[in-house]
C-alpha cells in the first residue's frame, strides 16, 4: 500500500516534544515527554519516569503501551536506539551543545 504525500507527512513527522507533562496529553506525548527528561533508557525506564510524573499510571497495560510505541518510533525512524546487554535503549538524540566546527575548515 502506497501513501499519499499527505499521508506520508503525517506518518513521518517528527516527533515533538511537549514542553511539560500534561497527564491529560495522549500517552505517547507521555512517553516521549519522559524519555527527553531521562536522556536515554528502555522501555522500563521510560515507565519508571512516567510513574514519577503521574503516580499510579502504572500497569501491564501501559508496559505493552510503551513497549509497543517506543518500537514503532523506532522502527519508523522517529527514535534511535541500540541493544545494549540484550535490553533496547532509546533515545531523542536531542542536540545538546552547539557545533562548533567550520564548513570551510582552509
């Protein structure tokens, strides 16, 4: 199946994050709200920051949830990530610090 230009937009737009927990936000801006608090982690630490932020959200529900949405980010590219010790880390790959190299280093 073929998207439209449209389709393919909405499909792959970057992700934003939000600029602060809202515990009325979808969870997905939930998760990616934690995930930038934490810098790097799995799906694990994503619901562990997450209970930090909304006490009692935790459940087997939401693990699935997390679990499920960080791979599909993932997998469409929207998040990096990398195996590390058998577990799946994510992560924004916000930048941090400002270049400082040169295009035209002569």
């Amino acid at each position: 199946m073929s998207l439209t230009d449209e389709e393919f937009r909405e499909e792959y737009k970057p992700l934003q994050v939000p600029p602060h927990f809202d515990a009325a936000d979808t969870q997905q801006n939930k998760m990616i709200f934690a995930l930038a608090e934490i810098g790097e982690g799995s799906a694990h630490d994503v619901i562990a920051q997450m209970e930090k932020l909304e006490p009692g959200v935790t459940g087997e529900q939401l693990s699935a949830l997390v679990h499920e949405t960080l791979r599909r980010l993932y997998e469409k590219g929207l998040l990096t990530g990398s195996e590390k010790n058998g577990v799946m880390r994510y992560n924004l790959h916000k930048i941090t610090q400002p270049n400082t190299g040169k295009t035209n280093p002569g």
